[in-house]
C-alpha cells in the first residue's frame, strides 16, 4: 500500500489495515482456507474495526452502512481481488451491503455473507459427532432461514477430508472463489450463509482434495434436483400444505399386523405413459388422481413406489440413489410428490416407499470418495463395494453415516407423510460374506461374518421410527433365515415390523410354474412354507423382481395352453390371498401382462380390453374386496391360532384344503384347491361344524373367465367324520382353481 500524503492524512479518510500472515493469505487465494470468515467481513482492531472483501476481478468495491458512514470505498491489498478498509470510528458493524463495479461499469450491491455469525450451533455438531440428531435434514444441506435480520440460504455440507469447500451455483456463475465455506472445528462440516438467493437455482459444493483434485459435488442434503441426466442440486422452498390430518390420526392408532394389507407394487415412470405426448411419463399429480383411482377400483390397500429418491440411471429402476433426501425431478417437483402422497391418502390409500440403505453408485457427482476420501463408504474394497452391483457399500460403524441415513429415513415420513419404508437388499447389509468368495471379505472383530455395525444401525432404525411414527410400516427384503428380523429389538430381533418371505415365494412360484402332471412330486414346495409361517410376520410377495431378466410375466410362468395358464395364475392368486402372510403383487401382474415388465415402456394396457384380461382384473378385485371382509383371513395372520389344516398330504390329486380362522369373531374360511386340470366331483371336506357353508369365491367362475363348474352356492355340512373333522362336505372342486367357503 502506498503511504499517505500530508493532505490526505489531515483529512481523515477510512484507512486500509494489513496484518494477514502469508500463509493465510496464500490459503485464502488457494481456496484452501478452513475459516475464510476469520479474514473475510468485520474483524475488531485494537482501535476500530477491518472490513476485508474477496472480489476477483472487480474494477472497484465498497460497502454500504446504514446510517452515519454512507458508502465507503475499499482499496485492493492484493491484485487477486483482495479489498479492505479500516473504520476507526466503528466498534461493530451490522450486516451491510457491498458494492461490487467491474469492468464496463457493470455494477450490483449484495450482503457479505463474511458477516454473519455460523447457522448450525455447538448441540447440532456434538449431536451429528455422536450420531443421534434426529433432524439432521434440518441444518444440513441448503436452508431459507432469516438470519440477523437478512433473509437467505444457510449451506452445510460434511467433508472432513476436504482442504477446502465453496459453494457454486447459477449464482455466483459457478466461481469457486467467491463463496468459499468454513469448517466448524473439528466437526467437518462446512458452512456458509449466503443472503438473497432465490428458489430454483441450481448449485454443488466444489470440493479441493489435499492431493490437489477439485471436485464438483451434488448436496447429499438435497431436497430437490434437476431432471436427469443434469446433476445439480437445487434450492428449495418447500410450500405444500397436506390435508391428511384424518388419515395421520387414524394411522397412528393402528396394527397392521391385525389389518388388512394389500400392497400394489409400482414403478412411477411405466405404470402409465401419454402416447399423445411421444409416451412421456405420467407427473407426479397426473398420477395421484389416475393412481387412486385405478387402486380403489382394484381394492388395495397401499401402493409401494419403488425408489423415488433421485438417481441418475433410469434403469437401475432407481436402487442406486445418488440424492437421498429428494424426490425424483422426472416427474415434478418435492411439493408435487407431497400432493400425490396426499391425494392417495385422502382417497384411503397408503405410501410404502423402497428405501435403499445397503449401497449406492460410483458416479462421480454423488456420494462416493465424496471429499476425496472414504467418506461414506470403506475405503477396503472388501467392506467398501458391492461386487454384484458396482455399487459402494456404507459405513455403518462412522456415526455420521448412520446419522445422514436415520435422519433420511425420518425425513421421509415426517415431511412426506409416507406410511413405511420397505428396506431392500437387507440380506447385504447383514453378512460381511454376502456374494463374497473365500478372502474377499473381512470378518468382524469376533470373526464372524455378521456386519455387527449393519445390526446395530437397523435395530436402531426401527426403535426410532417406531416410537415417532406409531402405525408406520417397516419391512425388510431379507432373502436368507437370519432370525428375528420382525421381532422387537428388546427380544434381540432386528425390530422390523415384517419381513418379505422369500421362501413362500421361491417355492409357490416353483410348484405352480411345473406341469401339472408333475405337481404331485413337488408337494412339499406347496406346503413347506406353513412349517415357518409364523416365524416372522410375512409379506407375501409377487414382486418386479419375479417378472424381468428372462423369469417371464406371472401369465407366462404358468404351464399349458393359454386357458390353463389362466386358470393356473387364478387358482394361484386366490390360494396367496388366503394364505397367512400380507399381500403384495406387481403392476400388470394384476391383469396378467404377458411380456416381461420393460422399466422403459409403459404397461400393456391394452390387452384390458380383453375378456381374459379384465376378467382377471375382477379377480383381483373381488379378491381383495373379500380378503378386506373377512377378518379371517387377517386378523391372525402372525398367530398359528388363524390356520388349521384340513388335508396337507394329496399329492396324488395336487389338492389341499385348510381353514383361516378369526380367534375373535369365530367366523372361519374353508379354502380348498385343485391344481390339477381334473374335476374332482364328489371330493369330501372334513370340517369342524355342521351347517351351510356358502361359496364365497370360485376361481373358475365364468366371472373370471372359467368353466363355470361350481357348488351351486354352497354345501351342507354332513356328520360324518372325515380328515380328522367331526363333520365333512361333499365339494364339486373345478379343474386348476381354488374355491372358499364362508363356514357357519
């Protein structure tokens, strides 16, 4: 700085300070400075106070005070862009406005961000270091808030292995020097308050590693995205007001482990296109009234979504999720979302979400080597990838992983009204050894091969979301006979509420996918599953991952000509329907879609134009609208005391009969099947009381689209003993069907 003149210094002008070391202010022009606000804004002297503002090519720069002082000019201390003026009559200095002119006399005034005080206090670091802050999602990421006085976005972002972070966005050109971050302690977590900014502009953290990379990050905090394939995350403001308030109250006092529940499983982006508008997807509020509309007609009860947290490649159908906390920018904003979980739940229906906790992709905008380290995952290839998938898996034993995900998991019920989360793939997250050979994993500390760290964040998983959100659904997608999975934490289980059961659906699909001809040697597949039914609380599922990848469409599994396999899916949906265990089935499953789910084309709707294919529909329906009427076929479904076997052994007639039962009303269902194409006339019951036991569902119904063979109604019970019952019934059983009977 040039010294003074005796003119200039008897008039008293604001002066310039000094007094930054080198390597601060090497750090600083390097972007590489852990507290920049220690240098930038208002610093107190012995006598005054400094103002100093990083402003790269600007022409000229000043700040604006209120009141007495008016504008004053800043000189440049450094041709970098460094500018700084002394007050010698200030003792503190509000936030004010600078004044930045560049070159063409271009010119605009903003708040210096360098002058506010940190947005995130002592609490929310000790509670992130330790891994508990239940609302993380509420200080991280990108926030409006009014701040001093100044209303703005507060940003934070943890990257401990980072030399230093900015903020870049569509406001501030993408210029890394101009919003650097500062790092609060030892927390590592960066954070800025940026005065002004609007809704909907896009921005990522630029991230400078220590061996020199600069990296360009999406918020993993983010609540909104842009549409793929672009990758910036965007801030937002949220607006959506529900008006589910009944539908909570009501949630919050139920068990649906003594309700119905009915689950129609989908895919957002091929359940229905617009061919008039070249087959684009459905939005989000296209979709809720199409949606509730489709299942109140259909009789379900819930409706899962597969993952509709942002991801960038469509076709991992969105199980490799690169921003947790945002919904999917493909078919409409956060607040759209809100309106179709909304509108469903005003319809009476409720929201499962898939929800992805075991692993995540490799792109390089997302979470992964996302501060140029392990951050969120190992960094030992053997505990830090998935070798099936290509994907990371995360670090469960680092407290601020656990906490992004417990805070995410909480976020989505809270702010998005869901009713449960369906966790997949929870078999990986449990066994160190999971698709692993011999050497390509590393036991845990005891030698096992159980992810001690996996099992202690699930069980804590499910004790949060249970006590906060009484009525909430949490089921796990766990492939393997790891035991406890829906039993409560204090019993040593993993405190899920239920368990999708794999087996029952590996064997079921397996039997009914044999040539009948054939059925009578693989018996066992059909009545296996009742040894372990009340192990767990069971879902029963027929999901998206039994109808792709060359497994064929349900119709397609089925053996024969095209009115057996008709006939076989029938028989086969009304025996799931009656079996212990909730329900859940793919979309098109429904009206028996015959090519393979493509997540790339819509559904082939179409063919409901077709008798078999609505018909199938009515099954499906009627199923359902008697399952929903029937306490006896759920309101003891995890209790051995809802079944009774009538006649577990014919083999020989590919039949089986059994009871469902409601230990409180005392109504009871004889079920009864025949999976053979013979129709067995005159084919005695055994059961356990005498009266009028009235047909409640015919698969071979001309409704239906079968033969129409049936009971006339119904039967009388007569007293002669039969399958170690005191009473039997005389059934006329169709060929490949499965008949129910309200009992007296």
């Amino acid at each position: 700085m040039s010294p003074r003149t005796k003119k200039e210094s008897a008039k008293p002008k604001p002066k310039t300070s000094s007094g930054i070391s080198q390597g601060d202010l090497h750090s600083l022009l390097s972007l590489s400075h852990g507290d920049p606000h220690s240098i930038l804004g208002i610093h107190p002297q012995k006598k005054g106070v400094s103002i100093r503002v990083f402003r790269p090519e600007a022409k000229s720069v000043s700040i604006l005070l209120n009141g007495k002082g008016g504008e004053v000019a800043l000189q440049c201390s450094h041709p970098a862009g460094l500018f700084e003026v002394h007050l010698d009559d200030r003792a503190e200095v509000p936030p004010y406005r600078v004044k930045v002119e560049y070159a063409g006399n271009k010119a605009f005034t903003y708040w210096d961000p360098y002058a506010f005080w940190p947005t995130l206090g002592e609490m929310d670091l000790y509670l992130l270091g330790e891994g508990n802050h239940q609302k993380l999602h509420e200080k991280m990421g990108a926030h409006f808030m009014a701040h001093q006085g100044v209303e703005g976005v507060s940003f934070a972002v943890w990257a401990p292995g980072a030399k230093g972070v900015s903020v870049v966005g569509d406001f501030n050109g993408w210029d890394g020097r101009l919003h650097p971050m500062r790092r609060l302690g030892s927390s590592g977590i960066w954070e800025i308050f940026i005065p002004e900014l609007s809704e909907g502009m896009n921005y990522k953290y630029e991230i400078r590693t220590h061996d020199g990379r600069r990296l360009l990050k999406a918020d993993p905090y983010a609540f909104a995205t842009e549409k793929p394939p672009l990758t910036a995350s965007v801030v937002y403001r949220p607006h959506y007001e529900f008006k589910d308030r009944e539908w909570m109250a009501n949630r919050a006092k139920g068990d649906f482990l003594r309700k119905p529940l009915s689950i129609y499983e989908m895919h957002l982006e091929s359940w229905r296109k617009v061919p008039e508008e070249g087959d684009r997807p459905l939005t989000y509020r296209e979709m809720a009234v199409q949606l509730a509309d489709y299942l109140l007609e259909m009789g379900f009860t819930h409706v899962e979504f597969m993952p509709v947290m942002e991801h960038p490649f469509g076709g991992s159908w969105g199980y490799q999720v690169s921003s947790y906390y945002a919904p999917t920018a493909r078919f409409g904003t956060p607040d759209d979302f809100k309106f179709l979980v909304d509108h469903l739940h005003q319809k009476g229906i409720g929201v499962i979400l898939d929800w992805v906790p075991a692993h995540f992709p490799k792109d390089e905008f997302a979470l992964g080597r996302f501060d140029g380290t392990a951050l969120y995952e190992h960094l030992d290839p053997r505990q830090g990838e998935h070798p099936d998938w290509g994907t990371y898996v995360f670090n469960f034993g680092r407290n601020e992983v656990r906490n992004f995900l417990l805070s995410n998991a909480l976020y989505w019920l809270s702010e998005y009204h869901v009713d449960g989360l369906r966790l997949d793939a929870v078999a990986s997250m449990l066994y160190l050894d999971y698709s692993r050979k011999e050497g390509e994993w590393v036991p845990n500390q005891f030698g096992g091969n159980e992810n001690l760290e996996a099992i202690s964040f699930l069980k804590k998983l499910n004790e949060l979301v249970h006590a906060q959100f009484p009525g909430v659904i949490m089921a796990a997608e766990e492939s393997t006979a790891w035991p406890g999975v829906s039993r409560p934490t204090y019993t040593g289980g993993l405190g899920f509420g239920f368990k999708w059961n794999m087996g029952w659906m590996h064997d079921t699909l397996f039997y009914f996918s044999r040539d009948s001809v054939y059925r009578r040697y693989d018996h066992n597949n059909l009545t296996f599953g009742f040894l372990y039914a009340w192990s767990e609380n069971f879902i029963l599922p027929l999901s998206h991952d039994e109808v792709v990848h060359g497994k064929y469409s349900m119709i397609d599994k089925m053996p024969g000509d095209r009115w057996q396999k008709f006939a076989n899916l029938r028989s086969l949906y009304a025996y799931m329907w009656a079996h212990p265990g909730k329900k859940l089935i793919f979309m098109g499953s429904e009206f028996a879609q015959f090519h393979e789910w493509n997540h790339e084309t819509s559904l082939d709707w179409h063919l409901t134009q077709w008798a078999d294919h609505w018909r199938m529909q009515n099954l499906i329906s009627d199923l359902n609208r008697l399952y929903k009427g029937n306490p006896a076929l759920w309101e003891a479904d995890m209790d051995p005391a809802g079944f009774q076997w009538i006649d577990a052994s014919n083999a020989d007639d590919n039949s089986v009969a059994f009871l469902r039962k409601s230990p409180a009303t005392g109504r009871q269902v004889l079920v009864t099947g025949n999976f053979s194409p013979v129709i067995r006339n005159g084919y005695r019951v055994g059961v356990p009381k005498p009266g009028y036991y009235r047909e409640l569902l015919n698969t071979d119904s001309h409704l239906y689209g079968g033969s129409n063979f049936g009971n006339n109604g119904g039967v009388h019970a007569e007293p002669m003993p039969w399958h170690g019952q005191p009473y039997s019934v005389v059934v006329a059983l169709p060929p490949l069907a499965t008949v129910w009977f309200e009992a007296p």
